[in-house]
C-alpha cells in the first residue's frame, strides 16, 4: 500500500484507506447495492490493485478513483460505479466553477 498520495493541489498527504473505504461505502448505501461489509471487501481488492499498480511510486488522487471506478464495475455494482463517476464530475465542475469565481474576484 502506498504511504501517501498526491493530492489536486500537488501537495502530498498521508495515504488513508479508511477515506477511501468510507466513500465506497457511501457509494453503495446512496445505490443500496451493498453494505459497508462489502464496501471493506472492494476497499481491500482496490487497495491490491494500487500496491500493484504503483509499488514504490506516489498515486495522485485522481488514479486512486479511477481504480475505485474500475473495482466497482469489475464487481458488477453499475449503478454504484455510475454514480462516483457522477459524483465526481459534479465535484470538478464545482472545483472549476468555484476557480472561476476566485479568478474574476481576483481581477
């Protein structure tokens, strides 16, 4: 498991499976696909897939939820896989959108 991760700013941070677990877990009790037992189970299976993927290296944020991504729709929870994608673009549209209204403030 890797020991921290590149945050969107570019600052690293300490890599935390449990905030991971937690929005997995959040995920499938917002689709009711799965409970928070299951939620531990694809938690472990994308933490294997990131140790492999990145044994040695730093993971940004944004590779640690596409492979959140890709367990879920590897595991058959569509619907819970669709809503972190929605989720997600919501959350940078937010980012971009607030970006843009520090930038015109800033002007």
């Amino acid at each position: 498991m890797p020991r921290s991760i590149v945050k969107r700013d570019g600052g690293t941070v300490v890599f935390d499976a449990g905030k991971m677990r937690s929005a997995i877990a959040r995920a499938g009790r917002a689709t009711g696909e799965f409970d928070d037992e299951a939620a531990g189970r694809l938690t472990g299976e994308t933490i294997k897939v990131i140790a492999h993927r990145f044994a040695g290296a730093t993971p940004q944020i944004e590779e640690v939820q596409d492979i959140v991504e890709q367990v879920l729709i590897a595991a058959d929870y569509f619907a819970t896989a669709r809503a972190y994608i929605v989720y997600r673009e919501k959350r940078g549209q937010a980012r971009q959108d607030h970006k843009a209204m520090v930038d015109v403030a800033a002007s």
